[in-house]
C-alpha cells in the first residue's frame, strides 16, 4: 500500500517556482507519504470510534433518559459538533500552514486529537457526574473536530507538495487511505469488545478502544518529527512573499473554487455520513446482530482503501473529473437498492449496502477528490483554501447526514427519502466536478 514504485524509481527532480531544482529520492517520498498517511490513519481511528460509538453506546451512556429515536438523534448531534468544528480547524490551522510552515501544523493536530480521544475514554457517564457529562462530551468533540480540520490539509499538502505533478493523484489516494486503514482498525478493535456482556460493554469495554489512541500518538509523532517543510513551502519563505491573512485572500480571490469545491467533496462525505454512521444504526436498529455490522463495516473499509488507490492512479491518467463523475453516477444508480437493504435487518443485507455504498462508490470519488481540491489553490493560500473547502463539506455532509436521514425516517417512517437525498447530493457534486477545469495538468508550484 505504500510502496511509491509507481510514482518514481530515480530521483525525481522538481522545479520550484524560482527555478531551483529540488531532488527528491524514493526513499524520501516513502518516508513523506508514510508519514501522512499514518497520521491521517491515527486521526480517523479517533474519529471515527466516535463516530460508531454515537450510533451503539453513546445513547446509552450519555443520553440516558431520553427515548431510543430521540436518545440516538442527540447522540448524532454531538457528532455533529465534531463536523462543525473542522471547518474552524481548517481555518485556524490553515493561517498557520500558509504563513509558518506545513509541518508544524502537521504535529500540533494529532496531539490534539489524541489528547481528546484519551479524556472521552477517561470520561464519566451521566449517571455518575450527571449534566455535566455530555457537556464535557461535546467540548471534547469540538477539540477532535479542530483537530482533524487541521491535520487533513497537513497531511495531504506535505504529500501533494512534494509529489511529481504526473503522480498527485496517486499520492493523494495513498494519503486518503489512511482514513479508511483507521476505521477498520477502529471498527475491529470496538467490535472485539462488543463481544463482551451488553452491561460490560457499555460500562468500561467501549472506552479501551479510546485509551489506545495514547500508543498510536506515540507512533505518529515518531513518524511524523523526522519528516521535512514542503519544497513548495520553502519556495514561498525563500521568495520572501508578502504574509497577507490567507481566509481573507482565499474569499477575495478563490471564493468560487471554494464553493465548487465544496459541492464536489459533498459526494464524498454525504456518502461516508450516510454508510459508516446511520447505516450502522438503521441495521441494528432492524435487528442485525452489532457485532456482526461492525466486522462487515470494516471488510467494507478494506474494500474502500483498495477502490480509492485504484481511482487515484485511474484519475493520474483519465483525469479527476472523469473517475469523480463516474462514481456520482453509480451512486445514483444504487441508492435505493442501497436503502432497501440497510433495513433488511440482516447482517448479509447490510454486508451488500456497505460493500456497495462505502466501499465502491464512496471509495471511487473518494480516490481523486483531495487532488482535485487542492489543484484549485495557489501554494500562498493552498492550506487553508482546501481546508476551508474539504472541511465545510464534511461537515454538511458526514457531519448533519445521519441526523437528517434520521429525521427522515422518523417522520415518514420509510429510508427512500435518504436515497432521494443521496442522489439529489451526488448530482450536484457531479455538475460542480464538471463545470470545473480539469486539474491533473495543472502545474501547481505557484506562489500567488
């Protein structure tokens, strides 16, 4: 999986924008994407453990005393939080990565994530400390949500920046396949526990999963310490650029590559939000066995890190727009079937939903989509224009979906509206991919 052979064998020699010739060796590209890629892998371990805990425990053990349907909708609110938070991690982090520096941001963000994850772990029920519970709950949610807001931008520019321009796809799916790599961890370790007796599980076996994310920080650091600045950033400190605040510039000069970006990555997370999260709970809530979704949802993730190298390399030669459009459209082709079997009530009905939406269509555009965001900014403001953009569009999708589909299902007592959505979504997605300049031929060592 992380082997670079595809990308060079020699020393890859890249031009910066003042003519400098920077060479990077195999062996330095290896260490880069590793270390991306570990780090993206450790911060959506930690994500997404919440993000399947709000679907089987946190009802239960923060929102006690409310009724199931309302008890998991506040449980997926304070999942929400998280989503609303990464847009201002994006920013804040995003200041900093265009005016100090990508690396530095790179080790801050997963120290805050693994600070968080420890404390939710170490975290009291409500029945123990009462209101003040969830309150700490949700503050510790918001820190995961800067957290990860920062850390995606980090890891995807020092691997982008320091790719060859024939290759950026491909790099960027072997970053991104770090999420799916933490949720299978994530969701295999949780699953382990779920072996336990119900009441033992809801007392202390979730909360292991959470204290193990003070091992992986320690691997992450490791990694991440011994990587080097960006070329593209060094460029940028050596051209002595005038430091303006980037939000500011990207809303005066890139706004509507932020909003085109936006819809675009809309595909990706509304998919991610709709399968990894309310699937989970609409298949256990029509009576398939817990432990059984959460082994299926990890061989999904497998399916998906797999789908997402080959649609990255795919979009090095057919294009981004190509390999994003595609996936839209089979997503529309499969959402219903795709409801239909989410309330099956069966893990083998659910195993089909979730090879089928998770692993293939959200793996397709999923492949290419960091490659395409961030070839739509200028290296100055690189950071924070993809973060704002990639980070607002998880929280709309991944973060309110599996409230909104709840919702739906509450009031209408039936999953075919969430495949209207679904499909209303990956249609917009595709028009804004569209509408949009292909972005694989782009040369993006650029200081404007």
């Amino acid at each position: 999986m992380m082997t670079t052979d595809t990308m060079h064998e020699e020393p890859t020699p890249t031009t910066a924008a003042d003519g400098t010739q920077l060479t990077l060796t195999t062996a330095d590209m290896r260490r880069v994407l590793a270390s991306s890629f570990m780090g993206n892998m450790i911060e959506f371990y930690d994500f997404i453990l919440y993000a399947t805990c709000a679907s089987i425990v946190f009802e239960h053990v923060f929102f006690g005393g409310l009724s199931a349907g309302f008890g998991l909708f506040a449980s997926f609110a304070t999942f929400a939080v998280g989503y609303l938070a990464r847009p201002l991690g994006g920013i804040l982090f995003g200041h900093f990565g265009d005016t100090r520096g990508r690396k530095n941001v790179f080790i801050l963000s997963i120290v805050l994530m693994g600070a968080a994850s420890t404390l939710i772990g170490l975290l009291p029920a409500t029945a123990t400390i009462g209101i003040m519970a969830p309150i700490a709950l949700v503050l510790l949610r918001i820190v995961q949500g800067v957290a990860v807001g920062g850390d995606w931008g980090g890891a995807m520019l020092v691997a982008l920046e320091h790719a060859p321009q024939r290759s950026r796809g491909t790099a960027s799916s072997i970053v991104n396949a770090g999420g799916p790599v933490g949720a299978v961890i994530a969701t295999l370790v949780l699953g382990l526990f779920t072996l336990l007796p119900h009441d033992q599980f809801l007392s202390w076996g979730w909360r292991v999963p959470f204290l193990l994310s003070v091992v992986l920080l320690g691997m992450g650091l490791v990694v991440r310490l011994k990587v080097a600045e960006t070329p593209m950033f060094a460029t940028l400190q050596e051209l002595s650029v005038k430091k303006r605040v980037p939000i500011v510039e990207v809303l005066r000069h890139n706004w509507r590559q932020v909003i085109i970006a936006m819809i675009a990555v809309l595909a990706f997370t509304t998919s991610q939000g709709l399968m990894t999260v309310w699937g989970v709970s609409e298949a256990v809530g029509h009576g398939a066995d817990a432990t059984g979704v959460l082994n299926t949802k990890a061989f999904a993730a497998i399916v998906t890190v797999v789908v997402a190298l080959l649609a990255g390399k795919a979009s090095d030669r057919f294009g981004r727009r190509a390999v994003i459009v595609f996936g839209c459209a089979l997503g529309a082709l499969l959402a219903f079937p795709i409801m239909w079997m989410l309330g099956t009530g069966t893990v083998l009905g659910f195993a089909i939903a979730i090879f089928l939406g998770n692993g293939i269509v959200q793996g397709i555009v999923y492949g290419p989509i960091a490659a395409f965001v961030t070839e739509q900014f200028p290296t100055s403001r690189r950071f924070t224009g993809a973060s704002a953009s990639y980070q607002t569009a998880s929280t709309i999708g991944a973060g309110f979906s599996p409230m909104i589909a709840t919702a739906l299902t509450l009031a209408v007592g039936a999953t075919w509206p969430v495949a209207v959505l679904w499909i209303a979504v990956l249609a917009a997605s595709a028009v804004a991919v569209l509408v949009t300049p292909e972005g694989r031929d782009v040369d993006i060592r650029t200081v404007r």
